[in-house]
C-alpha cells in the first residue's frame, strides 16, 4: 500500500516557507497567528536583579553592544510598521530597561500613529520624570516591575541603590498621567521574596492599579535557575485567598497572559502568570525585536532571525515582508510546554537583550 503524503503548510495555503508573503493572515506550524510584537530598545539596566542580569555575570567585563550596533528609533519604527502591515496589534517597548535609552518619548511618537495597543514594561526607576512625556508621546499604559515592598528585600533582589519608594512615586505618577490601569509585575522567587505575597496584595488592593504575580523562569542561562525556586500560582492565589478571598475572573480575551481573580469584597483583581506550571505557547501570537535587530520566535530561543543586515543594506518593505513571513511560517517554538532540568541548562539568549 502506498503512504498518503501530507504536505506540511506553512502560512494559510502556503507549501513553502519560502513562498513571497501573499498578504493572507500569517500563521505558523501550530496554527498560531503573529499578533504581539515586543521591542528590546537597549541590552543595559541600571539594576543588576538576580534572576534576570546577576553582578557576576553583567559586570564591567561584559560586552553590552555598542551604539552603532543597535537599531536607531527609525529603523525600529520601519519594522514596527511592516509588522502591523502583517497583523500585529500590540507593541510593547522593553529591554533591559527602556526608559534609559535616551529620548525614548520620540520612539514612541514614531510608533503612535501605527495605532496598535503600546505600552511600556519598566523597573519603575526613572518614571516619575517621564510619565507625562511618554503619554504625551502616545504611550497608552505601562507595566512597572516591583518585587517587594520592604527596601532590604527590594535590594538584594535588584542590587542597585533604588528605593522602593522612587519605583512606587513612578507608579503614582504614571496612573497621574493616564497611563492607567498601571500592572505591577512581582517575579516570585522561593526563600527570595514569597514572604512579600500577602503584603503586597495589601497594598495594591484597591487601588485602581492591578498586581501580576510571575512565576520565576529559566530566562537566559546565568540566572541558576532550579524547579524548587519557582513558587506555583496556585500557591500564590491560596495565600492571597486565605487573607482576601477571591474568586476567578473571565480572561479579558483569548490568549490573555495572566489568569485574572478578583477580590469577593470588590478590592479589585490580581492576576498570575504561570508560564512554569501552565504553560500558554499554544496560544503564543508574540514575536521579539532584539536591539540590535534579530527576530526571536520564542523567549527561550537559542538564536534569532537577522533583518538589520537586511534593513542596513537597502532592503525594500516586500523584502522584509518575505523574510518575516519564512520566519513565521517556520515557527514551531513551544518551550514552556517542553521544559525539563535539561532544557534550563541550553545556552539561550539573555532576556535583557532579546526583550521581556
Ligand atoms: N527592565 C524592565 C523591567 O524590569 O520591568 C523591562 C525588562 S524585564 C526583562 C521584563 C520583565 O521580565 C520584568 O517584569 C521582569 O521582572 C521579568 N523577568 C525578568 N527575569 C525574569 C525571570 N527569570 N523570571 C520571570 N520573570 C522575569
Ligand atoms: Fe533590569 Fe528589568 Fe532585568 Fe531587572 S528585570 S535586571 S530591571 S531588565
Ligand atoms: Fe511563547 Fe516561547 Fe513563551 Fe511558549 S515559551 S509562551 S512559545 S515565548
């Protein structure tokens, strides 16, 4: 008996990867569409947190890349447009830590008119300065990253001279300047800051701002990252509930990150994202923009995709078109759905530099 061959499609209809993208939808190996697209504006940080950039190893030694190297606001604003032109409807600017890349209000008034969703993940460090600029520019809401409220923790999480209470005075004053509802991003790591649950839920309650727990991940491969560290959400839902009850909310739309719950006596919600223990790559529709412009499919990729080469040496928007469409086409990542003690050991690419 003769085997049935069924060609593999990439794309809608397409039989190549390869193929010029024919403007359909695109959608890769699992089916999966491109819809988010996350910007990494620069590699560097003024905190050195543990799980993320450790002293040890980001230190005066390491090469952070060099200004020539990285996309200027142009040219990410180029590829931001041909990336909407193919479907994408969300941006959010990152790093390492977007607000030190100077004048990054300009970048933002060059993405604006695009008329995506655009928001901004920061450490919260120098927003306070440059919420009203960045709203001004076009930014809609931005997520801050605060993993205690008690300075002794906050600092040997972050090793940097920051206080918390300059990172909550940026909190305040971006909700001042509309950059509303503020996500404050706590990255729970066991022995590390998992006394600062409940505390933390006491003190966002009811405040119009919305805190999001993280489960600590294997980002990068210099943070040591161990199974036993990572503190499940559904721990963190039973603490918080215990002292708040709470009760679970209906995602926003499909696909959505975090797993929302809501306080039953109407203190307002807090949501988990559990990329450990329940994994969501199959709904993954995000594609990374590194800084000196590479594409990355996944979080945990080993390498990317290059287009500055492509950009630099005098590549029309079809071409650029073709090659993010092979890439996509191509795409069959889905790490966390996959990860073992193994896996955590690959020498994947460092998340300050491919974008969180
Ligand atoms: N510097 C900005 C900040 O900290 O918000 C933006 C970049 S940071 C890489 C983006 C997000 O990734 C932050 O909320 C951070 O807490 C989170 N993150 C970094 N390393 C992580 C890890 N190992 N596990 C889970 N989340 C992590
Ligand atoms: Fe910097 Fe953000 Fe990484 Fe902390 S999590 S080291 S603030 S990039
Ligand atoms: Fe997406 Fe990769 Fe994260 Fe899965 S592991 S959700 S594919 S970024």
């Amino acid at each position: 008996m003769t085997e049935k061959v069924i060609p593999i499609r990439y794309g809608r209809g397409a039989t190549s990867p390869d193929a010029p993208w024919d403007g359909a939808p695109l959608s890769d190996t699992l089916s999966r569409p491109l819809r988010d697209l996350r910007i990494s504006v620069t590699d560097r940080c003024n905190f050195r947190c543990v799980y993320c950039m450790p002293r040890e190893v980001f230190n005066s030694d390491y090469a952070f890349l060099p200004h020539a190297a990285i996309l200027t606001f142009e040219e990410i604003a180029r590829v931001a447009g041909v990336l909407v032109g193919m479907g994408v409807k969300k941006i959010r600017l990152t790093g390492g830590e977007p607000l030190i890349r100077k004048d990054l209000h300009k970048l933002v008034a060059l993405l604006a008119p695009l008329g995506t969703d655009l928001t901004l993940t920061t450490n919260g460090s120098a927003l306070a300065r440059q919420a009203r600029r960045l709203k001004d520019a076009g930014l809609q809401r931005v997520t801050v990253s605060l993993d205690a409220l008690d300075d002794d923790t906050f600092h040997r999480i972050n090793d940097a001279d920051v206080s918390v209470a300059r990172v909550i005075g940026g909190i305040e004053a971006a909700a001042a300047a509309g950059l509303a509802p503020v996500k404050i991003n706590m990255v729970v790591k066991r022995g590390m800051n998992d006394h600062q649950i409940v505390d933390m839920a006491r003190r966002w309650r009811g405040s119009g701002h919305i805190l999001r727990f993280i489960e600590f991940m294997d980002v990068g491969s210099t943070n040591g990252w161990r199974m036993d560290d990572v503190v499940p959400s559904a721990e963190v839902v039973r603490r918080i509930g215990e002292q708040f009850p709470l009760e679970p909310a209906d995602p926003n739309y499909t696909g959505e990150v975090a797993e929302r719950w809501r306080y039953l006596d109407g203190g307002g919600e807090i949501g988990v994202i559990s990329s450990v223990t329940q994994a969501f790559c199959s709904d993954c529709s995000r594609i990374r923009l590194s800084t000196e412009g590479s594409l990355f499919t996944c979080l945990f990729a080993t390498s990317g995709h290059d287009l500055k080469s492509l950009i630099r040496g005098g590549a029309g928007d079809g071409a650029l078109r073709d090659r993010i469409a092979s890439v996509w086409n191509r795409r069959a990542d889905r790490y966390s759905e996959i990860r073992t003690a193994e896996t955590a050991r690959l020498r994947k690419v460092e998340m300050s530099y491919i974008g969180g």
